[in-house]
C-alpha cells in the first residue's frame, strides 16, 4: 500500500473544527499522525499548495444505472465521473432493474465496484419490494448484506402505514431511512414547478406543496414514532421552513439539497430546456434564496448531486414526455464552490455538507474526517483554477446536464481512496 | 388466604399474592390429574359454560378437562354452531345463557375487553380465556407456574419475551405477572412489533436479542402469524425466520438452566428452530400439564367466591 505525504494545503476538518496548513500523512490506508521526530522515509509527496484539503468527499444520493440501464450509466462510469467531481464515496440508490431490494442485487453492486476498485460504493437498499410500495422490502437482509439506508427514491411511499412500519422496522436494524417526500397525485402530471413560468409555457405545474405535504407527513411519522428520518433533494423554501421546525421541536430529522436547487430557478426552463426537467423541479428564485440561507444556517445537513443519467435521446423530446433528472457528479463541488466565493458558505461548512455530515447520517463509520485513525478518504480542491465544463468532459455515458458551458473557479485536482491516490487530469 | 374478586379477566386485576394463591391452589390441583382415578367432587352441581369465538385446541381442552376432573356440568359452544350465526350479539348471547343459570362463563373471543364486557351482563364469574390481544390470564398463570416448578421463586430473574408482543394477549399477561412478582422482564422484536409507549416497573425493551437472551433464566418465544407480513409489520415470514428465530446458538447465551416456553401454536423453524423443541430441553409440554390444573385453580377459586357472596 502506498505512503502518501500531502504537503502545503489548508486542511479542512470537520470533527475539529480547524482549518489549518499541515501536512497530512497516510500510511497503511489510514490517516496518522507521525510525530516529529520520526523519520518520514519512503512517502510519495503530493504538493497541495494552493489547494484544500477535504475529508473525502461523499455523494449520499447517485442514480447509477447497472443494473437494467447501462447505456445511461454504468457502475464504472458512474464512478469515472464522481472521480472527476472529487467524490471517493458514492451511495447508489435502488431504482435499477431489477430493484435493489435483495442481498443478490446489493450483492452485485459491491462485486462489481470490489473488483472495479476506483472509489467506496455504498449501497442503498428499497424500503418496499420492488419499490412498488405495497409490502416491506427485506430490510434486514439488505442491511446484513451491506446496505447503508434505504429509499424508495423516485417514488414517494404513498401508503402512510407502511411508511411508518418501514421507519419502526428499520430503527431495529439501526438503518437509516431516506424519504423521497411527495404526495404523488398533487403531482399528478405535473413537469415543472407550478408558477408563472409553467403558466407562461404552458406546461403542468408541480406545486410546491406537493414537496411540502410530503415532507410534513414523513417528519410527523418520524417524531411520532420517535425515529430519524432523511428527507432526500429539498427544494423549496416551505420544506426548508417545516424541517427548520421540526428540528427546533427535537425531532430527528436531517436533509439534503442539490447543487441545481441553490444554482438555477424556473427561469431555465424558458426554452423548454429538457436537461433542467428533474424531480423536484427547479423553483422559484424565492426558493432559491431559502435553499441557500438553509445551507448557511444548518437547516440543511447535506449537499447531494441526486446524479440521475438520461441517455441524450431520452432529454432530446417535448419537456411532457423527456424523463426527469440531471446529472451531477461532476459539477456538485465546483457549484458548491460557487457559494463560497460568493460569500454564502465556509470551506468548513462544504466539509460538513459534502462529507462530514453524509458519513454522519449514513453511519459510515472512520470517514467524514481527517484526523489520526480516520480512513484515508481525501479530496484535494485546487481553489485557484479556472475551468470550462464542456460536453467533452463529461465521464458519464449520459450528457444531461443545464450547466454545459459554465464557467467553474476550484476543481478536484486528485481523491485518495483508503489510501489509493487517484489524480484527476 | 382468598380471592375476592367474582371474575378473572386480567392479570391487571391481580397482586402478587393473589397470583401466588392461583398457584399454590394449582399446585394441589396438579395432584389430581396424576392420580389413578381423576375426579374429586368439588365443583357437583356447579354448571361451567365455555364460549369459544375463536379457534382453540389446548385452551378449550384444558378448560374442558378441568371442569371434568372436578365433576362440573359443563357445556362448550362454538361458535359456528350457536345462534351467533345468525346474528346473535354478544350481550344477548350471554344473557339468553345467564337466564339458564350457569356458574361461570370461560370466554375466548377475538375483540379486546369482550371478557370484560360479559361480565357486566352476568352474576356468574368470567374466566378470560383469551380476549383479542389484550390479555390471557390463564396462560400466564401457567407460564408462573412452570417457571415456579424449575425456579422455586420469580423474584430476580431474567425472563425475556421475544416475539409479535404488540399482538399477543399472552405477552401482555407475562409482562404483568411477571413483572409484579419481580422478574426483570426483556422484550425483544422489530420495533413494528414491540409496544412503543410501556411503562412497568422491571420492564425494558432490549436492544438487540443479545441483551434480551443474555444470561435470561427464562425465555417466552411468541407465534408469529403469516398475515403481519401483509400490515407492513414484518417483511416476510423468511426474513423474519433470520433475524428474530431462537436458535440454538442463540439460546447457548442464556443461563445454562433456561426455561425455554412457548403459549403455542409453535411455528417450527420460523419463531424458534425445531430441534430445541425435538431436545427436550423446552416446558413446552409441561406448560400444558399445568395449565390443566391453573384452570382447576381458577374454577375453584371463582366458585368460592360465589358460594361466600351468594
């Protein structure tokens, strides 16, 4: 195994809340302290001059499409491109074919990222078999074959009851339960947020309160039950208001929010743009600013890219009939990095968001840190960079992304994957 | 020493003493059974009637063979066969038997508080013997009393009760009579399954089987039925079998003299592995010796209290 010495970054760190130049050593996979006086022979030096030091960056919400979808995305590629986005974890939701609602598909998941060995796959079981959301997935069996949640994701679980069981049942397993939060038939065919914009074009609107009743029921079954919960991709400045409540009052929620939802509103959807088509849709610019006050106040626990690769053929139609979702491996932290410069949030708080705080929620024990003992998981992000996001760049089979042709300041420069330096070019 | 309530409806209603009582009466009862010629005469001219709303095997023959070895009239009603079909309410079936002048009423009925409720429409005394999932007194005076047999005393010991507790009428007895004589009493089962809000002395939900089978003197297995997998309460029977079955292994962690019960219907290799109960090592059996002369205790009991107040 390689010995890694990281020299001249600012290290960001979380559980200490220091963000200090020093030199990070890892040896035998794990971060270690060396003290002085020792001889440090035999380290392959990293210069991070100019550059951040994260506790490895975590993707809590990735749609990789293996299997069933392998011509949107595969394992491998999914990894590629978190890799270029600077993630060294990404935790894959179950709406694959056939769904992952079994040891034999969470089975295949960790087989296959094993032998690949690019970066940590966690794997997010069902909550209901076949996420059809009639009877409880085998929860037990998934968590003992390697789940670290479970999400009915893309769908909401409708029935109240089985929710509820799923959260009491999952609590004996001490797994995390991740809620797509949405009354499915105040949907109902909606394709954009509801609002002037989806007026002017004339197309069904998703009210914001779709998102909202969601987000209420499943945190009032969580304080009733007296369990955590997570809400997966808030988007609107209600369902930042009900979760800022129900954590005042005790209960044990967190959330997460997507790059898209403090980067763009409804406008982008002007020109009937299918690649800003996803669920829960862009909102309104009001939104916008909520989403980001939540991020700096810590309403909001989590930055998660909710990638969801659509092939281009699928995106090239009417904004009715394209799918929902955006990709996102590749431009969560440099959107992120946007709010920094832009005076919003901390390098700490990014830490938090996209590292820290996910290995928290999901009980991913010896990652989120870079303190002595800690798994060698780490991001380096050259802030000073100046970089063009073009169609080429993209290391996902699926190109659906509103932000091709942006300019980005701060790129991943190289993750280490338990101790594996992987360089990013 | 006597008891002076007309009905036995639950173990609420019960204090330590009156329990020790039930049982030291069961204990001479006991005798009975396991003589050459089982009939004494106590209970002649006593008219005992058994309704039965539910299915039952052991309960019912129990009760039946209990009223037999102590010489009462006694008459069983099923359901299916009884005016009930026709219509016939709860009330006005107790009170059309009332107006026969029975003794006592032996009640198993699927709706919680249905022994309850006879029993304000009748003068004779009402024995539980079963009602929905609310309480089986019965049951748990002859899981007191097997555990008696193989401990001598409840006080201190470590009695886990592992299994659909949130629907077991059984568990709900166990965890009052056990806990008012002093046990230390660990429930363990998914959380969709375990009361959620209990609030009784010497009664704790444990963590994971572990904790509760962990050096427990006693452990009380639970039925688990295939229908809770349909109300979201279980995934499915399989999973189920994996991760809440008593398996051997798992009993090797509790105390070496466990005293391994179960209220029965087993369901062999889903809530506990067959082979414990092919061992030998389970009172499984002797649970039912028991309940035999519990139900003669409590005939005995309740009729002389009649005798005193009538």
């Amino acid at each position: 195994m390689q010995k890694i010495l990281i020299k001249n970054g600012i290290v960001v760190d979380p559980l200490t809340k220091t963000e200090v130049k020093r030199d990070i050593y890892i040896e035998g996979g794990i971060i270690k302290d060396i003290p002085l006086k020792q001889k440090k022979t035999g380290f392959k030096t990293l210069d991070a001059e100019n550059s951040i030091v994260f506790p490895g960056l975590i993707d809590m919400h990735v749609h990789l499409r293996e299997p069933g979808y392998e011509y949107k995305e595969t394992i491998k590629s999914g990894m590629e491109a978190a890799i270029a986005g600077g993630f060294t974890s990404i935790c894959c939701m179950p709406n694959t074919n056939p769904v992952n609602d079994s040891n034999i598909v969470t089975g295949f998941l960790s087989d296959k990222a094993k032998n690949l060995n690019l970066i940590n796959l966690f794997t997010i079981g069902a909550i209901s078999k076949g996420l059809q959301g009639t009877s409880l997935a085998n929860i037990g069996e998934l968590k003992e074959s390697g789940a670290v949640a479970i999400s009915d994701d893309g769908n909401p679980v409708e029935d109240a009851a089985l929710m509820g069981r799923a959260l009491l049942y999952s609590r004996t397993f001490d797994l995390p339960v991740i809620s797509h939060s949405e009354d499915a038939k105040l949907r109902g065919k909606g394709v954009i947020n509801e609002g002037v914009i989806s007026e002017r074009l004339g197309i069904a609107g998703i009210p914001s309160i779709a998102e909202e009743i969601g987000v209420s029921r499943d945190i009032m079954l969580a304080g009733y039950y007296g369990v955590n919960i997570h809400i997966a991709h808030i988007s609107t400045s209600g369902s930042v208001d009900i979760i800022k409540r129900a954590k005042q009052s005790g209960i044990n929620v967190t959330c997460e929010t997507c790059p898209h939802y403090f980067s763009l509103s409804e406008d982008a959807l002007l020109d009937y743009n299918t690649n800003a088509k996803m669920n829960p849709p862009l909102r309104t610019k009001k939104d916008v600013d909520a989403i980001v006050k939540a991020l700096y106040d810590g309403t909001i626990d989590a930055i998660a890219s909710d990638h969801a690769p659509h092939s281009e053929d699928e995106k090239d139609a009417t904004l009715d009939a394209a799918p929902f979702g955006i990709i996102g491996l590749q431009t969560s932290l440099p959107l992120t990095l946007r709010l920094f410069y832009n005076k919003k949030i901390s390098l700490m708080q990014i830490a938090e968001l996209m590292s820290f705080n996910p290995a928290k929620i999901l009980k991913l024990s010896g990652r989120g840190s870079l303190q002595n003992g800690y798994l060698a998981d780490v991001t380096i992000v050259n802030i000073k960079k100046e970089w063009k996001f073009t169609k080429s760049m993209i290391k996902s089979l699926s190109k659906n992304s509103p932000f091709i042709g942006e300019k980005f300041k701060g790129a991943a420069t190289a993750v280490i994957v338990d101790g594996r330096l992987i360089e990013i070019n | 020493m006597s008891f002076n309530k007309k009905d036995l409806i639950s173990i609420k209603d019960l204090s330590a003493s009156d329990i020790n009582y039930f049982i030291e009466t069961a204990n001479e009862f006991k005798k009975i059974s396991l003589k050459d010629i089982k009939k004494v005469p106590t209970l002649r001219g006593k008219t005992v009637v058994n309704i039965f709303y539910e299915p039952s095997t052991r309960t019912r023959s129990s009760f039946e063979i209990a009223q037999k070895r102590m010489s009462a009239d006694s008459l069983s009603i099923s359901v299916s066969q009884s005016s009930v079909t026709k219509g016939e309410s709860l009330k006005d079936t107790i009170l059309n038997l009332e107006a026969m002048k029975p003794d006592a009423f032996v009640l198993r009925h699927s709706e919680s508080g249905a022994a309850h409720f006879v029993s304000k429409w009748t003068k004779s005394s009402v024995i539980n013997a079963g009602d929905g999932i609310n309480e089986h007194p019965t049951q748990c005076l002859l899981d007191i009393m097997t555990v008696m047999e193989e401990k001598k005393e409840i006080k201190s010991l470590k009695v886990a009760i592992i299994g659909d507790i949130y629907h077991s009428r059984v568990a709900r007895s166990d965890i009052y009579g056990f806990s008012k004589l002093g046990a230390n009493v660990y429930l363990y089962a998914p959380h969709s399954l375990l009361p959620r809000l209990i609030d009784i002395k010497n009664v704790k939900i444990a963590k994971n089987m572990k904790e509760a089978l962990k050096d427990a003197d006693v452990v009380i297995m639970l039925r688990i039925q295939k229908e809770r997998a349909s109300y979201y309460f279980i995934p499915s029977i399989e999973e189920y079998r994996n991760f809440f079955q008593l398996t051997p292994e798992l009993l090797s962690m509790a105390s070496k003299r466990v005293t391994v019960l179960h209220p029965g219907p087993v369901n062999r290799d889903i809530e506990i592995a067959g082979s414990i109960i092919n061992s030998g090592k389970t009172s499984i059996f002797k649970q039912v010796e028991n309940g035999v002369a519990v139900r003669m205790a409590c005939l005995y009991i309740l009729m002389s209290y009649q005798k005193k107040n009538n």
